[in-house]
C-alpha cells in the first residue's frame, strides 16, 4: 500500500455512492473497473484486495437525479501502482462504451479521467517520482497533456485483469461552497494546504504527499447541498491512526459546532458544504 495511505496518517479510504440504476452500476464496477462485490444486500461493497471496500454503492428509496449546482463529487480518484497498471486501463477501456472525459499530466501523477454510467467523476491515475512533487518546498502541480501514446505502449501485450490489490483510494476532490470556510474545518481535521488556486480550488494533505483532498467552487458558490434521495456522493471515509486522536478530533469537532453523530467506533459529521465524512480507526 502506498505510504501515503497507511498509518500514521489520516486519509481517504473509501466512499458510498447512491445510484439510480443499480444493476447498471454493479457492472461498471466490476467490469469496467475490474472491482470485486465482497458484500451484498442493501448496499453493495466493491473491493480491490478482497478485503476492504473502496466503492459502496446502494440505491435510496425515490431516488432522483441530483440538481445542478449543488455540493457533493466532483470527483474521486484510485490511484495505481504503476504507469504500468495506467496505461493497461487505458487500453482496457478505449474501445468500451463509457464516457471518457480525458487525461491529463499533473507533474506530481498522470491522470486518466472518465464517468461511470451515471455521471460521477472518476480519475485514475499513477503517482509520478515523489522527489519531484515540491520545488523550494512548494508543490509543483499542473496541468499538461498525458501522453497517451507511450502509456499504451508501455502496456502493449498486458491485460488488464482486474484493479490491482494495491489500489487504493488516492484522493476526493468536491464540490464546495464557499473556500475559506471548508478550509477550517480541513485544517481542523489535521489536513495541511499544499496548493491553492486563488478564488477557484484547494488542496489538502498529510505528510507531505500532493493531496488527499480537494475541493473547488467550480460548481458555484454558496450552493446547498443536494437532496438525501439525489443520486451521487452519500458519504466518503477518512482513516484515523488510533481511538486517542479520533477522540481528539470528536472533541475538537463538539467544540467548533460541526455536526457530530458516534456510532460505536465511527464518528459521522459533514464539512459546512454538506459533503457527508464518516471518521474511524
């Protein structure tokens, strides 16, 4: 597992999306993005390592289509192990009948971005060398063309069979309302700015990797969230390395007036744009 996504630190782990269609979506998931169901019922539990959920998807009574500006996913991200495993998805999917919106080298990853079937944001991306993420301890990150060519070339006669075992939730970027105030509250959760577009979007992470986070007003500002029954982002999951700092942060959330709801080891609260985190160890 990357060492980003690991113990000691807090990072995203998983996320719950709602859906209109749910046979639809199981098979995006599975075949499109090679994700195994080890949970079914209510809610359905994509996996990876055949342990641990990194997609839950379920389908809420009335569902409806998610209104337009309104918080909630811009996009998530898996990251891959290797440019290897990015260009054996690309040639994967490129004749597959999904929507791809595009790619892009950021500097610190090369990203690969589509929809699944019904319109939420998925990136999938490799990280590049890490020594070159910070120039004079500023993070170096942009926006140039992927070079597509060479990542299929690179996996010209591998297959791909399934997401790797060791892909893992890289990030979440959302939709927000208003910058300033959701930077308190990530700060507040212990996450650290490492990039902001002024005006425009966020960047947050711990322990110095490019970001776990992120969040723009791309979609609008001081938008509400959207409806309980719309379709899209229910809640994503952020690991907390022990009981002693998710206390901690259950203190510091009661004393800031963010909603605070435990339930046994996992505390449920939600960013003042509305976007749904459920912390636990």
């Amino acid at each position: 597992m990357s060492r980003y996504h690991r113990h000691p630190l807090s990072y995203p782990a998983n996320l719950k999306l709602k859906v209109m269609d749910l046979e639809k979506s199981l098979k995006f998931y599975t075949e499109i993005l090679g994700l195994t169901i080890i949970e079914e019922g209510e809610e359905y539990k994509l996996s990876a390592d055949l342990i641990n959920p990194l997609v839950i998807i379920t389908r809420p009574n009335n569902a409806i289509i998610k209104p337009p500006h309104t918080t909630g996913l811009y996009h998530y991200a898996i990251k891959l192990p290797s440019r290897l495993d990015l260009g054996k998805f690309i040639n994967h999917v490129k004749d597959k009948d999904i929507e791809i919106v595009g790619g892009a080298n950021h500097g610190v990853s090369e990203a690969f971005y589509i929809e699944d079937y019904e319109g939420n944001g998925i990136e999938i991306y490799a990280d590049t060398d890490e020594k070159n993420w910070f120039v004079n301890g500023k993070l170096k990150m942009v926006t140039d063309p992927l070079d597509y060519r060479e990542l299929m070339s690179l996996a010209q006669g591998d297959i791909w069979d399934g997401m790797p075992k060791e892909a893992v939730l890289g990030h979440m970027h959302l939709y927000v309302d208003n910058l300033e105030k959701n930077a308190i509250f990530y700060e507040l959760l212990g996450f650290e700015k490492t990039l902001a577009l002024p005006n425009s979007a966020y960047f947050y992470s711990q322990g110095g990797y490019h970001h776990h986070i992120g969040f723009n007003v791309w979609n609008g500002r001081e938008i509400p969230p959207p409806p309980e029954n719309a379709i899209g982002l229910d809640y994503y999951t952020i690991k907390v390395s022990t009981k002693e700092k998710l206390m901690d942060l259950e203190k510091k959330l009661i004393e800031n007036n963010y909603l605070t709801q435990k339930n046994d080891e996992k505390i449920l609260t939600k960013d003042p744009a509305g976007n749904k985190i459920i912390l636990e160890i």
